[in-house]
C-alpha cells in the first residue's frame, strides 16, 4: 500500500513516538575510553590535537578512573608513554613498566572498571615501529616473541583484557598460548583484526609519542582498499582464538564493520580514532558542527553498522547525555 495510505512521518511526529520505535542504543558500558599513561606524578599534559585529553602519570589516571566509572563507562584501554625507548621495546613487557603500574592502580582503586591494554610495541622502542626491525623492516616472527611477554606482563599487573594492535600473523595464537602457559586462560583477547593503515591516526602518534622514524606502516597494517581481506583477517584471528575482533578505523570503515557482524559471531568492536575525534572538534571550535549532535551522529552510526562496543575519544561526553 502506497502513498497516501503509508506515510512514514507518522512515527516520527513526537520524541515519544521516535523513542518508540529507534532501532539502536548506545550504552555507556559499551564505551572505552582510550587513555595515555605517563611517568611522573600530579602530571596532566593536555595533547593539543585532541582537545580534552591528556597524558596523565599513574595518580591523575585513578583520579580520571573514579569518575569514568561513575559514568558508567564499560572500560578505558591504556596506552604507555615510556620515559625511556630501545629497539628492543623492553619496555613494553617490564614487570615495573609505565602501563603495568598503571594497571594495578587502577585495578585496586576502581576493581569494577575493566582496564584493556593496547599491546603493541611502538611506544617503546626507540625507531616507533610495531616491532623488531631487521634490515629496514619489521620482522614478524620475532616480534610475537615481544607481544607475548607483553600480553603476559599485563595480565600478571591484572588486565582484564589484552588488545593486540601490530599487526603480525600469528600474533593472536601466539598470545593466546602463552597467556594459557602462565596460568592466564581466563583473560579475553580483543584483537585489533582489521587494523588500517590510516592517515586517521595522526594525533594519535603526537599523543603516545610513536610516529615511526623511517617509513610506514604499510607493510603491516592493511590497505584502506582491502574488504577482503579484512574478512581473512578477521577469520584468522577468530581461529587462533580472538575471543572479540575490532574494525579499526571506524566510519571510513562502516562498511566493514557491517559485514564482520554479519558474518562472525563475536562481539565485534570499532576504534573511532584520533583524527576521527580530532577533526570533529576541529569543525565544533570553528562554529561549523554542533558538537553534542556530531559525536552522537558518529557514535549511532558505528553502533548501527554492528558494533557492540566502541572504543571512542567522546566516551565520557557521550555518557554525560545518556
Ligand atoms: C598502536 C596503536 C595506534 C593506534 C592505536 N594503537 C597507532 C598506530 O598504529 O600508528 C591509533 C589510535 C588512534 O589514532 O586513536 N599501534
């Protein structure tokens, strides 16, 4: 029955209405907040490109945990500035290190906030690559060696989820076998699956400080042409035991977040990067975008596409209006 007998503004016409009938919600135990941890105390060195946040030392990340929770926000994932970087990323796995510390901070003063960790290696080593390079490129086999220990050292400090993001084949198996060996089979593995190659992650590299000396990460992370693949990425990480995968970034990649839901079983998750927040922000300060309305937009939109839980720059804003 056509028009005029169907007119679809009649479930739009009161905000009762449209609550009745809205097919999505946003949750803010579905929210992650990413956060920079820094050495130091009483430190807040707010990152210029992406107003609002800041790298913290260990004392003002609880103090931020405690109102993160407050809100209701599901988790934050943590991302560690080092004061010191090597080629061996050494300190990427030190049972002292700058993200281990703040684990187990945060963990006994805010137990109930999940605390995931990024692991990846390019905040500590010393050229900014994701792992162990051997004649000018990143040699896969021995950086699993790394993400392992790293994996393990977060579990050991009491990480309630570990969140590959390098890159490498294998690396989820890998992760999965030696958490397993150290008594850590408990502890879920979110898997960065399909990880771009983004110019999206510019203020990204300002704020944890590990823009790559030479080159790109092309020759690991995927090309933003690349569907399938991303698909092969993602199945292959679900085999080697990803308990939840993540299309990152998020809405150039909605596309993608789409058919992962539809095709895998798992909860699926999206990273709405730096420069997805940054450049919203960009347009708010100049009066062109509404900014409670674009973060909303963005964050229904990732949601609708299918997924479940979005790591986001707006979480605690976002949470605020819920
Ligand atoms: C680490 C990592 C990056 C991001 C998350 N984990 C940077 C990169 O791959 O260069 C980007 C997150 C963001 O832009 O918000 N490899």
């Amino acid at each position: 029955m056509p028009f005029p007998e169907v007119r679809l503004r009649r479930l739009r016409s009161t905000e009762s209405m449209r609550n009745l009938v809205r097919e999505n919600h946003l949750q803010p135990a579905q929210f992650v907040l990413p956060l920079f941890v820094c050495e130091g105390e009483g430190v807040r060195r707010e990152i210029s490109s992406m107003p609002g946040n800041a790298q913290m030392s260990v004392d003002r990340i609880v103090d931020e945990c405690r109102e993160i929770h407050s809100l209701g926000i599901g988790g934050v994932i943590l991302f560690g500035i080092p004061d010191q970087k090597d080629e061996i990323a050494s300190g990427g796995s030190a049972e002292n290190g700058i993200v281990q510390r703040a684990i187990r901070a945060i963990k006994r003063e805010v137990p109930r906030l999940l605390v995931l960790t990024d692991v990846c290696n390019c905040e500590y080593t010393s050229h900014g690559h994701c792992g162990k390079v051997v004649d000018g490129d990143v040699d896969n086999d021995a950086t699993l060696e790394w993400l392992a220990a790293a994996a393990v050292s977060h579990a050991r400090a009491g990480a309630d989820i570990v969140a590959p993001s390098d890159m490498m084949d294998g690396r989820v198996g890998a992760i999965r076998k030696a958490l397993d060996r150290d008594g850590y089979s408990k502890i879920p593995i979110l898997a960065y699956a399909a990880k771009f190659s983004s110019a999206f992650y510019g203020p990204f590299r300002e704020a944890a400080e590990s823009a790559p000396q030479f080159g790109d990460r092309r020759s690991y992370q995927m090309d933003p042409a690349n569907a399938r693949e991303a698909m092969r990425e993602i199945e292959l990480d679900i085999e080697e035991g990803a308990d939840m995968i993540m299309v990152k970034p998020a809405m150039p990649y909605l596309d993608l977040i789409r058919a992962a839901h539809d095709r895998f079983d798992v909860p699926i998750a999206a990273y709405q990067v730096s420069g997805e927040f940054s450049m919203i922000m960009a347009a708010v300060r100049n009066g062109w975008l509404d900014y409670e309305r674009t973060m909303m937009e963005t964050l229904i939109s990732i949601r609708r596409a299918g997924a479940q839980i979005i790591l986001t720059y707006f979480a605690k804003d976002a949470a605020k209006l819920l």
